[in-house]
C-alpha cells in the first residue's frame, strides 16, 4: 500500500517527462501543475466541475484537474496544453478564431483534442456530448464549433 | 485549494483499505473512502467536509469488476460512469449513467454517487428496481445483503464499510426500460426529476429521484400503477399521491411545479411501458 503524508516527494509523467516533485497529500492536480511546474494553460475556474477550464488529459482521457489530487495523478500519463503542439484542433481555433479572452481555450483544445483521438470523424451527438464539459463565456461558441469541424474529418 | 492537510493511502487490496480506514481513526484522522473524488475534493476545498485521511478504492481489483457470471451483471463500485455507460449488460443503468458532463463522467463512480452525500444518487435507480446484491466489506470482513435493505433514503453502511460491487439478475437487467429526466435548464443540471422504470411480468416498477429529498420507490405507488381498474389518467394521479411526500421546493423548482413533473413522468412511463391496456 502507498501512504503519502506531510510533504511527499512524488513523481509525475508530465508530458512525456517523468518529474519528481514535492506535493501535500490535498493539492490537486491542477494546483501543482500551475504552482510547481509553472504549467499554467489549465486554467483554475470555478474550481467545482463546472467550467472545464482546468482540463488535463490522464492516459488519454480528459479530466477536471481541480477534483483530482496530484497523487491520484501518479502512474498515469498526464498531458497538459503546453503537451501539445500545432494539433489540428489547434490550428483549427486560429484559423476559426475559436477563441476571444482565451480562458476557456485550453480547456476545450484538450478536450478537443481527446475527443478526435478517439472518434476521428465525430457525429454531432458525440461533439455535443464532449464539449458540454467546457463552458465558455465569450464566444456564443460558434468560432469553437467551428474550430472543431474544421479540425476533424468528414463525420461518422 | 484544499486548505487543511490529509493523509493519502493507495490500498492494494481490501484488507489494506480496511485496515488503513481502522489504523486512521486509531490515529484520531478521520478518514474518508475515495473514489472518483468529484465530491470529496469539492467538498473539502468549500470546507464543508475535513477528511483527515482518504483511502484510494479506484485501485483495489474487486472495485473494478465488469463482468457477467453465473447469471448475473457485476458491476465494482469504483467503475467511472463512462465505463458503466458503455456496458451493455444493464441498458437502464448505461441509460442512467448519462449524467453531469462526459469529462467528470471520466472519474465519477458508481459507488461514490450511491453513496455520496447529494440527494440525487440518481444511478442507484436502476438497482432499486432489481434484485440487486450488494457486497460490502468491512471490520467485520464481507457481506453480500439485498441493496434493497440497505439503501433507504441513502445507503446505511457500518462504521468503516465500503461497497465493493453490486450484482444483477441478468433476468431482469434485460427488461424493457423507460426513462425520463426533466431538469430546469441545461441537461447538466441537477434533475428535477428522475424516473427509471422496468416493465416486469408482474406488472411496472418504478423509482425516482429529484423530486423529494432522496431516491425513492414504493411498493404502494406501483399497486396503483399497476391497477389496471383505474384509467392511466387516474391511475398516475392516485400513484402520485400514494408517496404520501412533501415535493422538494428549492430555486430548481417549485413543489408544484415537481408535482407537475411528476404526474407528467408517470403518465409517460404508463403509455410507455404498455401499462395502458
Ligand atoms: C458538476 C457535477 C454535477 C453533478 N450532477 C449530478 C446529477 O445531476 N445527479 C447525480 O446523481 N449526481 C450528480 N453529481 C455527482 C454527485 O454529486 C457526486 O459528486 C458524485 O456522485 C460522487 O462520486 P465520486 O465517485 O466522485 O465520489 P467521491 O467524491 O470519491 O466520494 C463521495 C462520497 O462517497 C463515499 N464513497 C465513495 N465510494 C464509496 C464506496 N465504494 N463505498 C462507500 N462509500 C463510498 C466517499 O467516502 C464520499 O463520502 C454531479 C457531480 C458534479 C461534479
Ligand atoms: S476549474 Fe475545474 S471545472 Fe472549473
Ligand atoms: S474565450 Fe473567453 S471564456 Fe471563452
């Protein structure tokens, strides 16, 4: 059995690199990778599950960081905005201009960006059913739907 | 952030959980069982809760079953409602399993919505309306007792008990199903109301969440439901009253406007479930 308590050293894979790294048994995920590694893309928000600013992947799958802890996090592959880099969904928010403050986007470009790993040509259902998880303020939502469409292939 | 500090045990097994869950109220922790984490990190971060330790269930292996065997669905407590909504053993409980937003649904147990403090526990309607054993383990080692006589209003564990699994009569996971889910808003919201129901031999079963303050079937409600000498119309209206409840009245909702709900929901799941002839 794994006990953490006090100050725990721990080791993450964060974006394809293992890194150890000093955490109180309560910080989440989130906390750690803005406060220790300086990965600020994850955005702390509503800090409840509600907003998906805060969006990280965990071996493949999207999660809300602010409800998992950093240990819960250990053994599993996380990857953060900063992980990836010129995705089609990405280029898809430039050119669509998906985005206005820009507070919500990383969120929903990882999201995004999950959701084509797994469903490379997604039918309406699927992108609605995914990208409920994000909310955003700004845009009416139209640029981010855009982006996706752009991003993905002919649908399913 | 969660202000106060907590310890973290990742238990392989359940005698390690038990006895990491015994060796924390030894040390005056309280201590909390952990599974998807949706609440209890929320909670904690608002104060509401201090959990002084927190035993991982995600890992142990009997937490993670899926499986049928001997006539039965298993389903381990520690399965994400993605993973039950993807299962086709139980389609009611993929059905009900569609709830909150598909990310949080990444992490978010099946034991921890039966057992986690909101009112709404809207998964375990599904196993209300079957024969569905439930396997705890605790100080006391393990049990398996009908969910039945332990979930009322909430799941009634005892100190130090955990939900390890919950088995189905593969029978009646196959039974034709209805269900309704009316919220305020947005689908995200928390339900108004909740109706699952399954079309047996006997006749309509049914169970509901968000209307009164816990999940709730009657055996009363579904006589009515059943008494095919009253017309659907006057059946639904004499099965609403027979919960004999207050209605929930909260910003969500008025009573009344659950009420409405409500009578709407059971005259559906009568022509629905072919319980009109
Ligand atoms: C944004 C959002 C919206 C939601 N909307 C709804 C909704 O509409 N309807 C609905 O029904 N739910 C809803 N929920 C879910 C609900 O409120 C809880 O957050 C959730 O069910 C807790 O599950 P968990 O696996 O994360 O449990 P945790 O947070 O890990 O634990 C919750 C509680 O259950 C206990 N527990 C966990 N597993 C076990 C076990 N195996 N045995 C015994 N005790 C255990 C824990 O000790 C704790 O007390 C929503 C949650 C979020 C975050
Ligand atoms: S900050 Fe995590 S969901 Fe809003
Ligand atoms: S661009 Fe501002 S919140 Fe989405």
């Amino acid at each position: 059995m794994i006990t953490y308590r006090g100050q725990a050293a721990i080791r993450l894979t964060v974006n394809g690199e293992v890194r150890e790294v000093v955490v109180r048994p309560a910080d989440t995920l989130l906390h750690v990778l803005r406060d220790r590694f300086g990965l600020t893309g994850a955005k702390a928000g509503c800090e409840n599950g509600d907003c998906g600013a805060c969006t990280v992947l965990l071996d493949g799958k999207p999660v809300k960081s602010c409800m998992v802890l950093a240990v819960e996090a250990e053994g599993s592959g996380i990857t953060t905005i900063e992980g990836l880099r010129d995705t089609p969904v990405q280029r898809g928010f430039l050119e669509q201009a998906g985005f206005q403050c820009g507070f919500c986007t990383s969120g929903f470009i990882v999201n995004a960006h999950a959701l084509l790993q797994t469903h490379p040509r997604p039918d309406r259902e699927t992108i609605r059913d995914w990208l409920e998880s994000n909310l955003c303020r700004c845009t009416g939502y139209e640029g981010i739907e855009k982006a996706i469409a752009a991003a993905a292939g002919p649908r399913e | 952030m969660i202000a106060h500090n907590l310890v973290y045990h990742r238990p392989e097994t359940i005698g390690e959980a038990l006895g990491a869950f015994a060796g924390a109220e030894a040390e005056g922790l309280k201590p909390y069982y952990l599974a998807g984490g949706t609440e209890i990190t929320t909670f904690s971060r608002r104060g509401l809760i201090t959990p002084g330790a927190l035993i991982d269930l995600k890992t142990i292996p009997e937490c993670r079953v899926l499986t049928r065997r001997e006539g039965s669905a298993v389903f381990g407590a520690g399965l994400t409602l993605n993973e039950v909504g993807e299962c086709p053993f139980f389609p009611l409980l993929s059905e009900a399993a569609g709830i909150v937003d598909h990310t949080v649904r990444n992490r978010l147990t099946l034991g921890g919505n039966i057992a986690g403090m909101l009112p709404y526990r809207e998964t375990v309607l599904p196993f209300l309306l079957t024969d569905t054993a439930a396997r705890l383990a605790g100080p006391g080692g393990e049990r398996e007792v009908p969910l039945a006589d332990i979930f009322s209003r909430r799941l009634k564990l005892k100190p130090g008990e955990f939900l390890v699994q919950l088995r189905v009569p593969e029978a009646e996971a196959g039974l034709p199903w209805f269900r309704r889910r009316r919220v305020k808003q947005s689908r995200l919201d928390y339900p108004l109301l909740t109706i699952c129901a399954l079309a047996a031999r006997d006749g309509i079963r049914l169970a509901l969440s968000g209307v009164f303050d816990s999940p709730v079937r009657s055996p009363e409600v579904e006589a009515v439901l059943n008494d095919r000498s009253l017309e659907p119309a006057r059946r639904a209206e004499t099965a609403a009253a027979a919960f004999g409840l207050r209605a929930r009245d909260d910003q969500r909702g008025s009573a009344q406007y659950r009420e409405m709900l409500l009578l709407r929901g059971l005259e559906e799941t009568i022509r629905e479930l072919g319980g009109e002839g």
